[in-house]
C-alpha cells in the first residue's frame, strides 16, 4: 500500500484563440495507504486532469507529486508503479479474457508460472473464471469492465487509478457493478482514486471524497460530512437528490430571537438546536438559507399546521419516485421541494402547508458560498474556490 501526496499541483492549457485555461488550480491532496479516494465534480472542473497528472499522462505546471516519499516529476509513467482503467475498456478483440488480463505481464516477460498464478488469482477474485477462455464480444458489459479491472490489478500496482470506470453502462448494470467495486475495496487493499462525476456513486464509493470545482477542490470528507456538513453552497448543492433548496435572506433579531426572513416570500423561520448557536452573531446579515428536501415534511391545507415555521405553499408539481414523491412547490418568487415517504396516499397539487425541520437548516455567505455554519477547512492546503 502506497501513500500520495500532492504539493500544490496545477496545471493550464492553450484554449481557443489561444486563450489560457486553468485546468487545475494549485492542488494539495494526500490519500492514505489503501485509502480509496473519490474525484467528484461536474465535467470540466478538472478531476480526469488531476488523475492525469498522478498517472504521468500530462505533466503538472507546478508544485510536486510524490508515492511513497518517492517524487514523481520525470517518472515515466510505465514507472510509477501506477495502474489506470479508463471508461473505455479497450479490450483486445482476438483475445480471451485471460489473454487479456496476462498481456501486461507477458510484455514484460515475466516467468511462465507467476503470469498463471496471478492471472489464476485476478480471475477468482473478479469472478471471471467461467469466462476466462471467452473472447470479450462473448463476454457481458459487466465481465468485460472486470477484465479491464483485472488487467491493471494483474500488475500489482501500489496506486490504482479509475477514471469513470461505470460511465458507459446502463443504469441496471452500474448499480451491481457498485456493489461489486464496493466489495473490491475491501479485499484489494491497494490505494485507489476513482473519479466519476455521479454524486450517488461517489457517495456509495468512497472513504473520503474531494470535491472539485473549476480546478479546485471545495472540501474533502467522508460521505456523512459532505451531505450533513457541506462547506459551501456548491457541495450542498451538489449532493442530494432532489437538491437542496436555495433561499436568500437576512437575520432579523426580534426580542431576543434571530429569525430569517426571505427576500422574495414570506418565509421566517427561526433556527433550532446548534444551528441556532452557530448562527447567533449574524443579525442583520444577509444570508443564503439551504433546506434539504428530505428534511421538510407536508400538511394538507386543510390541517392546522401547529408550528410556527410553517410555510403556505402552493404544490405545483408531484413527482412519484419510487419509494418516495417530490412536491415541488411555489411561494411568492420562491420554490421550495420536499421529498415525502411513498407510502402514503399520493400528494395532490395545490395548496398545503411545508414544515422545515429548523434544526437542520444550513446557511452560507451569498458572496463566497461558505457555510456559515462549518466554515470551509483547507483541503491539505486547498480550500474553497
């Protein structure tokens, strides 16, 4: 198991009319010995470059980039002891999948003996040892992402490499492929970054996620912090499904209670629990409120809400989603989604009541996007951008 680390790595390109593009911004990251790290991010904000630059495939601008104490700047990248899976499985056609898998090892002429029993022992710990005599048209979707997992294992690298390794299969085949990547991870041991550009996946996925964001990298935590505490109005924005709602307003402090009242509807909700205490210094700022919709739950208009947090609003749409229904819904220039249980009666559109749950209300600065509440961490030396 290898450690890595990057020293305030960047990295810029000629773009059209010759403008300079930044395509990573002065990067700092160290993934742990047999961490598994997610790359998460919207495309173009850099995280298949990052992953580039780790490979050897570009070469970074500036700053430094080590495995094992080891740096890795004029490294060839045959010599990074590093193993990259792309989308594209590029498989050779006219080999078997065994073929396929010891290919590596045969190019660099390794014994007779050891190219069997490591192939011999990638296959069962793939799966793929009744299809190891097929060619890959033979083979299903999810056999031949393995074999192209199994072709870089082979080689025992201390650093594995996955650039949006389930991009291409359908929806069916991702989720067992989750699973089963899931379950790799535990038994490989080796240090991985994967980068995919799927939240869910992300999520299911890693130990710790790094964020990025225009070639900078907003946060890294476990799954659990980047969905309970984002650090800016991007990740919260970013995780989630629906996403979370977005209000702009201001503290108002009214005997002795700071309440948010909305600019553009009548909203005033007055915080709860430890968002209240985070938040206490801020009256008289404007804010941005954010509200998961998980966290809002629905009263028919004709019951009394019995909370003064209560929102009249008018449901515009229902969505059935399986287990659950999103309402989204309008209030003044404002619309505001809650995501409700399926299992009861199905929501009808037209007035009703939201209920916010003020304890988990999260709040940022309109003009950084940081949350107010857990202040944006450097990332080993990279922070919010």
């Amino acid at each position: 198991m290898a450690r890595l680390v990057l020293d305030r790595v960047s990295k810029r390109f000629r773009g059209e009319g010759g403008a300079i593009v930044r395509a990573v911004g002065s990067v700092s990251l160290t993934v742990e010995p047999g961490e598994w790290l997610v790359l998460v991010g919207p495309s173009g904000c850099g995280k298949t470059t990052l992953l580039r630059l780790v490979a050897g495939l570009e070469d970074p601008d500036a700053g430094a980039i080590s495995l094992d104490g080891r740096p890795l700047a004029g490294v060839a990248p045959a010599q990074r002891e590093a193993a990259m899976v792309f989308q594209n499985q590029a498989l050779y056609p006219h080999l078997s999948v065994y073929e396929n898998i010891a290919l590596g090892l045969r190019i660099r002429k390794r014994p007779a003996a050891e190219i069997a029993a490591r192939v011999g022992e990638t296959l069962t710990l793939l799966g793929l040892d009744d299809c190891a005599t097929r060619l890959p048209r033979e083979i299903s979707g999810g056999q031949a992402q393995r074999t192209a997992l199994g072709r870089a294992l082979v080689r025992r690298p201390k650093l594995f490499l996955l650039d949006e390794p389930l991009a291409g299969l359908d929806a069916s085949l991702r989720g067992q492929l989750r699973a089963e990547l899931g379950s790799l991870r535990r038994r490989l041991g080796v240090t991985t970054i994967l980068v995919t550009h799927d939240q869910e996946e992300a999520m299911m996925l890693g130990r710790r996620i790094a964020v990025m964001r225009e070639g900078l990298i907003e946060q890294v935590a476990t799954p659990l912090e980047l969905y309970r505490q984002p650090a800016s109005r991007f990740v919260a924005g970013f995780f989630g499904s629906p996403p979370m709602t977005f209000l702009e307003g201001v503290f108002e402090q009214e005997g002795g209670v700071l309440r948010f009242q909305a600019v553009a509807a009548p909203v005033r909700l007055v915080p709860g629990g430890s968002v209240a205490a985070t938040v206490a210094g801020f009256a008289g700022r404007r804010v941005v409120l954010g509200v998961r919709p998980e966290h809002v739950s629905l009263v028919p208009a004709g019951a009394s809400p019995g909370h003064l947090g209560a929102i009249p609003v008018t449901v515009d749409l229902v969505q059935p989603a399986g287990a659950d229904f999103w309402l989204h819904a309008s209030i003044g220039a404002c619309r505001l989604t809650a995501r409700c249980a399926g299992s009861g009666p199905v929501p009808e559109p037209g007035p009703a009541w939201f209920l916010p749950d003020l304890d988990r209300l999260s709040f940022f600065d309109p003009a950084s996007g940081a949350s107010l509440a857990t202040p944006p961490r450097p990332a080993d030396g990279g922070g919010p951008g």
